[in-house]
C-alpha cells in the first residue's frame, strides 16, 4: 500500500501531484454537506474492508455515537487498490485510518495529511512458525524461507532481522507472501507474516491434517515485534492538514474523534455486541474470526495510560528510525528524512478526550482484561 521501491516511491508522487491537479482547492474546501436533519456529512476512507480491525467506528455508528455530536458518517471500505491516506489528500474522504510509516511515506512524497488520534498503541504483526522448526527469535530465521507481504509491511521483519545480525539479504531466503496463510500451511514458508487478529487466526480456524482437529497456539511460534523492540505504530487516524486551517474543521475534527473513541471504548466492554456490529455492517468473515479481531485489536490498544488517541512519543521516534534507518530486500527505506512537526498533533484528540471525561467515559481501560474467545472452524 506504500512503496516498497523507488519506482512506486515515484509513482505515488506523481499520483499526488496528480491528484491535485484534477482536484484543484478541493482538499481546503469545507466539509460534505449536511443531512436534511442537519447533521454534518464526514466521510471515514479504512485501509481495508470492515471487519472487527475498525469495530469502533462502526460502533459509533450503530450506536449514535457520531449523531451525538451532530456528524452523519459514512464509512468507506478499503482494499487491495485503495491507499487511504491518498484519498485523503484528494479530498475524497475527510478523514483516514492508515498505518504510521505507510501515511508518512505518502506524506513525504507530498500528500498533504496529518495525524489527530493513535488508535493501536501496540503493534499487531507477528512473524508465525511451526514449533518443529525451532524459531522462536529472529536470529533463528537464518537459513529460513521467510515470508513478508512487502508494500511496506516489512519493515519490522527486516528490522527485527538486522537486530538480530542477520543480513535480511543474505542470510534468508525471502518469499512474496500472498495476503493468507495457504503458502505457510502448505510449509513452502518456514514463517510467515500474520497480523494477531486475523491470519493467525486463519491458522487456529484451520483443521491440522494430522489430527483432525484444529490447530492450536501449541503448535507454533511467534516472534512479537513488540517484545522484539522493533515495533512500528499501526491504525491511527488522519485528517486534512490544509483543512485543518480551518476552525470549523477543527471543531469537527474534536466531535469526530470524540466519537470514534468513544465507539472504541464500547467495544472494549461490549465485544460480543460490537462482533455482531461488525457482521451486520457486510464483513464476509465470520462471527466467530470477528469476536476474534475484536479482543485482539481490544488488547493493541488497551490500556491506554494517556487516554486513547494520544501519541507515544518513544513509539512514534522508534517509528521514524526504523522507517529511516530499515532497507528492504531493494535496498529501500520507508522515509529519507525525519518528518516536519505538523505530521501528527495532539491538540484534537486531547480536547476530545476531555469531552469524553466530562461525560463519565473511561477514556485509559486501566483495568481492561481480554475475554476468551473460542475460534470455529473457517472463522463461523
């Protein structure tokens, strides 16, 4: 979804400049319009379909949590062809959720977004094994087929590895992985990349052959990039940065992301409803691999000790080093240099936190506790 080359690099400049170009002053323009009852039209662009990876905002719909603070908002899917933070800069959408390093990539290439909220405080990518290959650390992927997904998924793989001594050039043998776990349950991949709400549950909905019965955590091994040290910040939202000039933007911008939240800390207390929330707004996988991703997705942003939303200034400097410093299999970094200060603001998400505290809402989820799910097969 960002560029993995410099040929991508610059093809994503030229689609911004592009973009600008047939859209004029659309990305200063105010906001969609109004409903005949007088709520403010926003429009939300995901980085890819709904599922229980976006259960807070489709919560927030359900639960009239946008119409409370006068917003009627519509909730774009996202896709394999779909970069958000670019449709977001086009003036297509109001406001994006994208990865940290893949919305700076674009923003260096000229897309005009910046940060408003850090929705996952934690990263969810794992780099998944069979326990009978003994890689329980990165050092031990020497000599390994190593799957990643590219698109600029892999840099926490890639940093994980030089971490650990390894050149990701030489020392593995790298594997474009298709976006399931097919190639790794047919053991073409000695490990594969898997994000923990979704394709490692793909692995647990799935029958082991040799038993019968579905596989189980027991039957392999992860390697956390978080306990790895080389985690990068995932979901966060993005707004207009030229729009948010704007005081009426701004002031939007604070109702929306108040919320959002709020639709995120029901989620945390209401995961069964918020997995039938999800399944009623057309996600295709099941019930079951929803309730999942939910308290998956519950545990990379909970707790939060500074309030939901707000930026972990060690997390986002780990962010930029590693998309700095990182090269993939091309030789390519994420970034070429440190962004500039109006790449994320805390003014937004602060004001919209104190909304949330004044009325009653535990915007931290100190004692938060995942729940037990139980995955059936195929996710049902």
């Amino acid at each position: 979804m960002t560029r993995p080359t410099r040929r991508l690099r610059a093809c994503l400049a030229l689609a911004v400049l592009a973009a600008a170009a047939l859209t004029g002053c659309s990305t200063t323009e105010g906001d969609s319009g109004t409903t005949a009852d007088g709520l403010t039209k926003v429009r939300l662009q995901l980085q890819w379909f709904k599922q229980g990876q976006f259960a807070g905002y489709l919560a927030a719909v359900d639960q009239g949590f946008y119409r409370e603070q006068g917003l009627s908002v519509e909730i774009l899917d996202g896709g394999t062809d779909i970069v958000p933070q670019t449709v977001l800069a086009q003036g297509q959408a109001d406001y994006a959720v994208a990865w940290v390093p893949k919305a700076l990539a674009s923003r260096e290439a000229g897309a005009g977004i910046t940060e408003v909220a850090q929705i996952f405080q934690r990263s969810g990518t794992k780099q998944v094994a069979f326990k009978s290959d003994n890689i329980a650390n990165a050092a031990a992927l020497r000599g390994k087929t190593v799957g990643n997904w590219g698109y600029g998924n892999e840099f926490e793989l890639f940093a994980g590895m030089t971490k650990a001594g390894l050149d990701p050039a030489r020392d593995v043998k790298l594997v474009q992985q298709q976006f399931d776990m097919n190639a790794f349950l047919a053991k073409d991949i000695n490990a594969a990349q898997a994000m923990s709400y979704n394709e490692y549950a793909q692995l647990l909905e799935t029958k082991n052959p040799a038993t019968g019965k579905l596989y189980t955590a027991d039957d392999f091994t992860t390697i956390d990039w978080n306990d790895a040290g080389v985690a990068m910040l995932q979901d966060a939202i993005w707004a207009n940065t030229a729009k948010l000039a704007d005081p009426g933007y701004q002031d939007q911008t604070v109702r929306f992301l108040a919320a959002s939240l709020k639709g995120w800390a029901f989620c945390r207390d209401n995961v069964d409803k918020c997995r039938d929330i999800t399944v009623a707004a057309g996600s295709t996988l099941g019930a079951s691999h929803q309730q999942w991703q939910i308290n998956e997705v519950n545990k990379l942003i909970w707790p939060s000790p500074a309030g939901i939303g707000m930026v972990d200034r060690a997390a986002w400097d780990r962010t930029v080093r590693i998309a700095k410093e990182t090269r993939n299999a091309e030789g390519a970094t994420v970034l070429r240099k440190d962004p500039d200060p109006s790449a994320y603001t805390s003014e937004y998400v602060t004001k919209a936190l104190q909304l949330l505290k004044d009325g009653g809402i535990d915007v931290t989820g100190t004692g938060y506790q995942p729940i037990q799910v139980t995955l059936t097969e195929g996710g049902k």
